[in-house]
C-alpha cells in the first residue's frame, strides 16, 4: 500500500511543483479541397441624411471560389455586386472582389473560427450626381460557426476593409481627388450542413448589414445596406 501511494505521489508530482501537463493541440479542420459559394441578397440602401427619395429591395449577389489545404490553411476570392434605384434617374451601384488567405481553428469540439485577411478592390458609383469612386485596400474579417443540433449551427461573419482611391465628382470638380473610405460588413444567421455524393457543404439563412462610410456625394455622407442573405456553400 505505501509503495503504490508513493508511486501515485511521484506521479503527480510535476503538477503540484508547477510543470504543466502536456496539452493535446486543438483540434484542425482537415478537409481539403475546392470550395465554392454562391449568395444571394435582399439588400436595401440607406443614407445618412436621409435623402434616398425610393429604398426599396434589390437583389444583391456574392460569390467566392478557394481551395481548402488539409491544415486548414485556405486562399479564396470573392465578388459582391449590388444596383438599386434610389430616386427618379438615380442609380446606386457598389461592387468588390477581395482575394483572401486565412486559417480554419476548431479551439472546441462544436466551435470553429476562421480568420482571414487580404486585399480588396471596390467601386461606388451614384449616377443623378455622376459621383464614381474606385479604390484598393485591406480587408480583414473572420466567419464563425458553432454547432447546435441535427446539422443546424449559428454562424456570424465580419469584414472589415480601408480604401485608398480616387473620386470623381464633375459638380464639385473635374478631376479626380485622392480619397480614403471606409466598409464594414456584419452578418449573423441560421446554417445547415450536408453532404451530398462526398461533397460537403452548408446553406446558410440570415440578416446583413453594410456600411459604405465617407463615399456618398462630395460632403463624405455615409451609405448603408441592408437586408437578408440566403447561400450555399460547396467543399469539393
């Protein structure tokens, strides 16, 4: 009985004089492979002092193409396009493509994180005003998931992007201006996930919310969208 006690004792001494246990790495996601997805959006604009005449919805769309690496280290590129009417013969368009490297963590067994930075080009245009801005910056953001039930998870996605470009206003000034603005994006919703033939993938079903700050007429007035977004997502 006293050698099995001291050999418990002599075990567990390097936890009580301060050496830390060893710790499994968290675990990765490891699916490796093609991705692909697909989004539609029902988006409506806002302006910050409130002189949109017509806001109603208009279908956006988004849409990405990457490849997942077994680590979980993945590339992608995306491209967003919106036009809506906002007045009598004025025309609200905004686009953007970023091209983005990032990494897949799973920190708990139901929770997974996806960091990511990378580049972004991205246009805003107004066309009763002939206002066009076109500009290159930094995005930065992270999509999260964490699992519910059945397949069903919450996800929330950010962005967040700084533009350094150009402005051309001919009511204020023939030539182009340097200008800087800014874009912040926030979603959150419902995800379902599925595998089909070895394909896996997810359709996601929520709310979004843009913010296209300091690019709206030539007294840097703010412009927002918002509305709903349905995707899916493929890992080929």
């Amino acid at each position: 009985m006293k050698k099995y006690t001291l050999t418990l004792l002599l075990t567990a001494a390097p936890l009580f004089a301060g050496t830390p246990a060893p710790v499994a790495p968290a675990p990765q996601s490891n699916d490796q492979g093609i991705t692909l997805g697909l989004e539609v959006l029902a988006l409506r604009p806002y302006e910050s002092e409130g002189s949109f005449d017509k806001s109603n919805y208009e279908a956006a769309f988004r849409g990405s193409l990457g490849y997942q690496f077994s680590d979980g280290l993945f590339v992608k590129g995306t491209y967003f396009g919106y036009n809506t009417s906002t007045a009598p013969g004025d025309d609200l368009t905004t686009q953007y493509v970023d091209l983005a490297i990032g990494q897949n963590f799973k920190p708990m067994e139901k929770l997974l994180i996806s960091p990511f930075v990378g580049l972004r080009w991205a246009s805003f245009k107004e066309d009763l005003d002939s206002l066009t801005f076109d500009g290159y910056g930094i995005v930065i953001g992270f999509d999260a998931t964490r699992a519910i039930c059945n397949n069903f998870s919450l996800y929330a996605t950010a962005k967040e992007s700084v533009l350094f470009g150009d402005t051309e206003y001919p009511k204020a000034s023939d030539k182009l201006s340097h200008s800087t603005g800014l874009i912040s994006e926030i979603g959150l919703g419902l995800q379902y996930d599925f595998c089909v033939s070895g394909c896996t993938g997810n359709a996601r079903l929520g709310v979004e919310g843009q913010y296209w700050s300091g690019l709206s007429y030539s007294d840097t007035q703010d412009v927002s969208l918002a509305g709903f977004a349905f995707g899916l997502n493929f890992r080929f």
